[in-house]
C-alpha cells in the first residue's frame, strides 16, 4: 500500500510540474517531453539545423542528476554496461523517429490526453499495441545479452555530460544554437526547468517510474503498480489544465501537433516496440543513465542522433502531417524492430539447445 502511495505521488508531481512549466514558458502540451528535449538539445549542440527545435533542456539533464544522486544515496548505483551497443543505439534512434513521427514520447502523450489533445487517443492503442508485440518477443527469450560490471568512471559519464550540458546552457558559447521563434524558443525560467527536471529524476529512480513498464507489467503479469503512477500523471495534468484554462478539446489546431491518425497510431507502435526491446521507455532510459547504466546512455545517444536524422533529412512530422519519406520509415522501422526481435530471439534458442545438448551429454 504504502508503495502503491508513492508512485502516485510521484505521478501527480510529474503531472503538476508538467502543467506548471507550461503555465511558466515551455510549449502547451510540453510540460515534459523526453523525445522533444532531447530533439532540442541535438539542435543546440548542432547536430540537425532545424532552427525552431534548438535548445539544451535543462529538464533532461536535471533527470539524470537527479536520478544519479539518489542512487549513490541509496547504494544503487552501478556502473554497467556492454550489452549489445550497436543494437541499443539504434533501438535509440528507431524510439526516436517514432516519436518525432507523432510529434512527442509517450510522457508527452498522456499530456496531450490531459490538455484535450485527441489526437492522442488515437496514438495511446498504437503504444499499447507496439508494448504488446514487445511482450510477444519476451515470452519467447528475447535477449540483448548480459550487462557487465564495469569501472566506476563509466557510469559517471552520463552524469557528467549533464553536468557539461548544463555549463554550456548558461555560459552560451557561440557554438551552441538557441532558436529565436517556434517551440525551441519556450522555455520556462532556468531555476524552475533544472529544478523540476532534479526532482522528477529523483522521484523517478525511486518508483521505476516508466510509461513502457506500465503497460508491459499489465500484459505480462497483471500488476498494475507502475500504471498507478501513470494515471496520476494524467489526472493531475487535467486537473490542472482544466482550472488554469489550458484544457482545448479536439483534433484540429493543437499545438505542434497533426491529425494524420494512422501514423500517429503506428509512430507510437515503433515507439512502444522499441522502448519494450531497449528496456524502458525515453524517460526510463535517463533514469537508467543516471544510475551508471552505460547501455542506457548508448541508447540516448541513439536517440540523439534519430533526432539529427529525422530532420537533418526532413522525415519528421509536423502541423501538416507526415510526408511520404516519414511514412516510410515508420514501415522500415517496424521491419527493422521485428527483425531485431525475432533475430535476440533466435540466439536464445539456439543458446537454451546447446545448454540442453551439453547438459544431457555430461
């Protein structure tokens, strides 16, 4: 009980900062967006040119800290790292074009929902439905291989960049890019962003909070802990958009949004399957990061570099829709997921056989 206290807690603070952020600066409906922010700070550091999404995010590198000094605190953290780095990189970069594909991560899509973005019901059973296909491949072994334990001054790199990042926000050297107009140009106050950013991070690691793991957790084993949380998330949120006037229902017109319903529906697919085959959602993976998880922080470089991708070669959706290229790496992505699923799967059970064989043998 006492647990089942705590994520919603937990949830209704993500909930009230979201909306407090949007009331102090950020975007409408970006309260807390992990795939936007992290969008924004490939564009700060340069890496795409799309000059309307470029700003380094204090939120993002509040959640890792945040989450860092609560696990050298607790003892949890860990540094490990080696499994299957080439594949969470681009498992990074598939979550990522995915949600650029909807316009948001699955965080942002529950404060979509709250702000009376409808688009949003029709992302949510395309998340569910790439979770879902997610579990299909755990049920039968799917694997990325064994983390190994390694040396402390790995899993402090993640943790230091944040730190790094953070430096450049503030000093602003010439090399870092800061739009002038569109989303990359809200932002609510430094102290307020990096703050909220800390405390999510902190609130975070302590409840495993992960919008992926919600879902997965009900599919697999019934348990509904994790998704207490997320209701909270969005209960919270509505409540708050509902009393300080930010509740606009409906499909047109939404803020850095589109109705093109059926790509919605299968940008959140790529994204649910990936973030299922990764091991956690965006978030989730920062919090990893956090903790000294070297694959995690692969898998956020991967999702950096899907950012540049997706609109250094314009695939990315917008107010407008989804250009054909988008549409089809949306396709190619959900190929490349399966394949991916399908070939982890096969090794461990080419793996279990020759364990089985060698075992009857001796």
């Amino acid at each position: 009980m006492r647990d089942r206290l705590f994520i919603i807690i937990a949830g209704a603070v993500v909930g009230l900062l979201a909306v407090i952020l949007v009331m102090q600066g950020n975007p409408v409906n970006m309260g807390f967006c992990i795939a936007c922010f992290i969008r924004d700070i490939a564009g700060g550091l340069g890496l795409h040119r799309a000059a309307v999404v470029q700003f380094l995010r204090p939120e993002i590198m509040g959640l890792v800290i945040g989450a860092f000094i609560t696990a050298l605190y607790v003892r949890e953290f860990k540094a490990t790292g080696g499994s299957s780095p080439v594949l969470r990189f681009a498992l990074g970069m598939l979550m990522m074009a995915g949600a650029l594909i909807f316009l948001g991560c699955p965080l942002r899509m529950v404060l979509r929902l709250a702000g009376g973005d409808w688009n949003a019901l029709v992302a949510l059973p395309g998340y569910v439905v790439g979770v879902w296909l997610g579990t299909l491949f755990l049920r039968r072994g799917f694997t990325l291989g064994r983390s190994q334990e390694q040396s402390p001054v790995n899993g402090y790199a993640g943790p230091f960049l944040a730190v790094v990042l953070i430096i450049l926000l503030i000093a602003a050297p010439a090399f870092i890019f800061f739009s002038e107009e569109g989303p990359g140009s809200m932002s609510a106050p430094l102290i307020l962003t990096l703050g909220a950013g800390l405390l999510v991070g902190v609130l975070a690691q302590r409840t495993r909070l992960c919008t992926m793991g919600a879902i997965r957790d009900i599919l697999l084993f019934k348990d509904f802990h994790l998704f207490y949380g997320l209701a909270a998330i969005f209960v919270i949120a509505l409540i708050g958009n509902l009393f300080t006037g930010q509740f606009m229902p409906g499909f047109a017109g939404q803020p850095v949004a589109h109705s093109d319903s059926i790509w919605n529906f299968l940008g959140m697919t790529v994204v649910g399957l990936a973030a299922v085959l990764a091991g956690g959602c965006p978030m989730r993976q920062l919090i990893l990061t956090g903790e000294g998880q070297g694959d995690a922080l692969i898998t956020v470089f991967g999702m950096a570099a899907g950012a540049a991708f997706m609109h250094n070669f314009g695939l990315a959706g917008s107010p407008a829709g989804v250009s054909p290229a988008g549409q089809w790496i949306v396709i190619i992505s959900l190929v490349v997921l399966t394949v991916i699923g399908f070939g982890n799967t096969a090794i461990r059970s080419r793996s279990t056989a020759q364990n089985s064989e060698q075992a009857k043998a001796s």
